[in-house]
C-alpha cells in the first residue's frame, strides 16, 4: 500500500489525539504554550519570505 501524505498527516493527527487524551491538564497547558509558539514562529518566519519576495 502507497502511504500518501494525507494518510500520514491523518495518523500523526491521530498519534496527537492519543496522547493528548492520555496527558494532564497541567502538561496540556505547557504543550498548548510550546505549539503557540511554534505556529507564530512559523508565521513569522513566513512573513519574512512574503516580505523578501515582493521587496524584489
């Protein structure tokens, strides 16, 4: 069987669930704070990509 990047998307998707389920809220709320972070330096960092693009 072919793993497409959907199927693997899905199962890490499915691999978060499970161990969110698993997790105190107390670490929840740790890990909610780190993938904040993440997904704000990641804009950022894509931001700075548009910015040098369209200064060109």
């Amino acid at each position: 069987m072919l793993i497409t990047e959907t199927s693997t998307q899905i199962n890490v998707r499915q691999a978060l669930i499970q161990e969110i389920d698993q997790t105190s809220d107390s670490l929840l709320s740790e890990v909610l704070d780190f993938l904040l972070f993440i997904k704000d330096k990641h804009s950022s960092a894509q931001l700075v990509v548009v910015k040098s693009i369209f200064s060109r």
